[in-house]
C-alpha cells in the first residue's frame, strides 16, 4: 500500500520487555481490586503513543459516513459501560474513547489500554446488521474496561518477554520466528502480542452481549457472525481466524451468546433493535478484498497504480504489500527484499548512505547506480545479529515522482552471492507503469442490493466474479450458504468492480 514511513532499520531484532513492578487498583468491572502490570495513568500513555502508528501502519479507511458510523455506535455501547456508570471512579469514567475503521481486508478487531478500540473495513464486510456490531465492539470495550492487557502483563513479569521481530509476520526469517513489531513502542508491542486467556475472551463476550443487550440490541445477532468465522476457518483450513486466535472454539460461542441475551432479556431488557437497514446503506460500495489501486501482484510482477510504478518479482518469492512497505521473501524465508518511501531523505544518496551508516553495519562497495535511467545510489555491506547470523545486504534508493524509494535486501552472507541477482533484477526493474489498464483499476466494493425475486444464493451471483473471490467467500461474507434459499426484498452484498 506504501504510505510515507520515516525511517526503517534492519528489521532483525530481539526486544527484551519486563513489567518493573506491579500496581494495585481498582477493577472497573468487578470493582474490586487487583495487581495489573501498569497503572491506569500508564495505559492511558500507551494506548495514546500507538494509536498514531497503528493508523499510519494498517491505514485508516477512507469512508468518512463509516468511520462516523462506527464512532458514534461505540460511544452509543460505551454510554452503558462499566466505563461510564454512576458509580465508576471518575478516571475510568473520564477517560476519552476512539474507534477506528482500519483500511484492511482481515476480518478483524482489537483494542489497545486507554480507550482504544478497531475494526477493520473486512470485519464490517462480515457483519450483517447493527446489532452485530454493537456485540464486537462491546466486546473490544470490555478487553479494556476489565483491563486485561495489563492483567496479562502482571501475570507473565515473572520473566523477561522476548519478542523477535522479523520482516514477515508468523513465519520464519532466517531461522528466527518472525512477529511484525508495526514500529510501535516496546510497551505497545508487548500489549499487542500478549495473548489473552479464554477466560478473558469469555468476559469480554458476556460484556459484549451485556452492553448491546442494555441497549435494547438484539445481542444473540452476534452467534451468526461467529459461524461466518468459523466457516471462514474451515474454508482456508488454517487456525481460525485472528480475531479468535485465543478465544473459545466458535461453535461454544454461537450457543452461549443467545444464552447470554436471554438471560439480560430475563433481566428486564427487552432486546428489539437490530437495524439491518442502517447498517447495509452504510456499508454499501465498501472495499472488499485487498484494494488493487494501492499495489498488487500479477504474474511477476508488483504494480502500484496509485504511484504509478513497478518493479519484477523473483520467480516463487512471496509479496506481502503493507500500508508502509512492500516485503519480498524467498520460498526458504532467509532471503527477503523491503521497499518503502523514505520520507526523511533528500535523495536517493542520502537514503542508501543514512541506512549504511548506522552502528553494526560495514559498507563493502557504493556508488551512484548505473544502469537506472532515474536518479540512484546502492550499496553492499555486511552486518551481524545479536545471536551471531552474519548477513550480506544491498541497499538500493531511487528517485520517482516525488518520493525517494529505498530497497533494503539482506540474507544471509553465505548465500549473498547467489541471491544478488535477484536483489539486482527487482531493484533494476524499477520504473514508471504506463499500461492505462493497470492505471485505471479500481478496487471490488461490496454493492447492497434488495432482491427482487426468490431464489437461491447462487443465482444472484453474476457469472464471472472479480479478483479471484469465489462464491463460496461471498455466501459467507453474507452469513448464508450457495443453495439458501433468499426471498423478495432480501438483502445481499454483491461484488462490483
């Protein structure tokens, strides 16, 4: 996606993260008191100092009526929160909420300490109503209001936490487990990759279906849109997804939320609003999949219309196109290429030699590049990791339409020699796209239609279905299957690009 990003340093590091010392303080939700990693006043730092980065690394949507949408149905949840009662401790109930419509396709959702709470454009694609929404985002209120960040960073002090940050996320980066740090700070990142227990993910699904019920929401909406997960799961037959990744099994969830509702029905609030008619006209033409104007790969090469360049890939190299980079990686994951703007540069001189010129790092050979048509600099040079890896790099800026690129291409220094014309072929391949076709893609958008007949799911479904999404992801997306059967004046997402 490629959005501009200030520095960048070889991104093989081990952080070592250790709570100083526990805080004792009252639990919003249970009112009790307890040991938590940080204090309140803490987490309200750390949630303030991420929130900026997380934008800039994921990218936030830009729908101003959806992100209006979504804000003000979280502060609608928020009002009937432990957050915001008579009898909450006025730094909890004073403190200041944001939700944020993330601009990515991963179904997902997550909070971070102080009031920080985000859903992606791809969860509120699987989302079929407003009562649906108002589960997810209680339940992302209640990770924070019971705060269980900082009660899971208490629990795991008695140890250093090391968390080793590699360029490709869950997979391994020169035989080190790789975890995307997002270039947040080391107290964030612990936050973030703290994993929550069940028990956690238990509470926060009775606080979610607790504050859309007192809201009068038809809080057992939110089982439907915990099958979708699961039928998710099952489709990729991978882990489910990363919104569950330490949550209870999906099938537990979809009968203990309508169990949940009934007993706040019991409770004397009558659950009736589900405004799926709200909620479809707001999502309607929403972005559905990964965004093509914002770079895509086809065939061997990584096209980006929105800056109009492009560059080969390596045959059988992965491409994993982020906000704020773009990551190549071998199939054997020891040799990886990262191209990003460098905002702070003046040139593609300045880039290549800021980058060479930091501790740790031996420059072998730099000069101006010689073969670009554009104005560019290289260099190689070998560095050492922390655990001893010796690494060959080649580090390559080039000057394009205002920007400064900058390619940092590494493995390891045996292996340098027989990948450098792979690092050669992708930087030299640098240029201009001129194909129109690929200028003017636009993205797929998710059209709400009301139908105007019965039939199947299936037979709504145009013929041909762009960028590769099947039929089978979009009976999901809308929480039926391809033989349902739909009737007159139903609604359905539909894509169109």
């Amino acid at each position: 996606m490629i959005r501009l990003l200030s520095w960048f340093s070889i991104p093989i590091l081990i952080v070592s993260l250790t709570v100083s010392a526990c805080v004792v303080q009252k639990n919003p939700v249970s009112g009790k008191s307890r040991a938590y990693g940080y204090s309140w006043e803490k987490e309200l730092q750390i949630g303030k100092e991420a929130d900026g980065q997380i934008q800039q690394q994921y990218g936030v949507y830009d729908d101003q009526e959806v992100r209006n949408y979504v804000e003000e149905l979280g502060q609608e949840v928020l009002s009937v929160s432990h957050m915001r009662r008579e009898n909450t401790d006025p730094k909890y109930k004073n403190t200041e909420f944001y939700f944020r419509v993330l601009n990515s396709p991963v179904v997902n959702a997550f909070a971070l300490p102080g009031g920080y709470v985000y859903i992606t454009r791809g969860l509120l694609s699987h989302l079929n109503n407003e009562a649906q929404l108002a589960v997810v985002l209680g339940h992302e209120i209640g990770h924070v209001a019971a705060r269980h960040a900082s009660q899971r960073a208490f629990e795991q002090q008695v140890g250093q936490i090391a968390l080793v940050g590699g360029a490709i996320a869950g997979q391994e980066l020169l035989g080190l487990p790789g975890q995307d740090l997002l270039n947040l700070g080391s107290t964030a990142t612990q936050l973030l990759f703290l994993q929550y227990g069940r028990d956690d993910e238990r509470e926060s699904d009775q606080l979610g279906v607790e504050y859309a019920a007192m809201q009068h929401y038809v809080a057992a909406e939110g089982a439907d849109f915990f099958t979708s997960l699961k039928r998710l799961s099952d489709k990729s037959g991978q882990n489910i997804p990363s919104f569950l990744s330490t949550h209870p099994e999906p099938g537990e969830r979809e009968k203990r939320i309508p169990q949940l509702a009934e007993e706040w029905k019991e409770k004397g609030y009558e659950q009736t609003k589900i405004n799926k008619d709200g909620y479809m006209n707001t999502i309607d033409g929403i972005i559905y999949g990964n965004n093509p104007r914002e770079g895509f790969t086809r065939g061997n090469v990584f096209y980006h219309p929105e800056l109009e360049f492009q560059f080969p890939v390596p045959t059988g190299w992965q491409v994993i196109n982020e906000p704020t980079r773009v990551i190549l990686a071998n199939e054997d994951g020891n040799a990886v290429m990262i191209m990003q703007i460098d905002s702070e540069a003046g040139g593609a001189q300045q880039s290549v030699q800021n980058f060479v010129s930091q501790e740790g790092i031996t420059v072998t050979e730099q000069s101006a590049a010689a073969d670009s048509d554009l104005p560019a600099y290289e260099a190689t040079a070998n560095a050492t990791t922390q655990d001893g890896t010796k690494l060959g790099i080649y580090v390559y800026g080039i000057e394009y339409g205002g920007n400064v690129y900058r390619f940092i291409s590494y493995t390891t220094a045996v292996q340098f020699d027989s990948q450098k014309s792979n690092f050669f072929a992708t930087t030299d391949g640098f240029r201009e796209l001129t194909d129109s076709d690929i200028l003017g893609i636009q993205p797929v958008r998710l059209q709400v239609i009301k139908t105007d007949r019965s039939g199947t799911f299936s037979s709504f479904l145009p013929e041909e279905l762009p960028m590769d999404i099947t039929a089978e992801e979009l009976a999901i997306v809308n929480q039926v299957h391809l033989d349902s059967q739909i009737e007159q004046g139903q609604y359905l997402k539909i894509p169109r690009q």
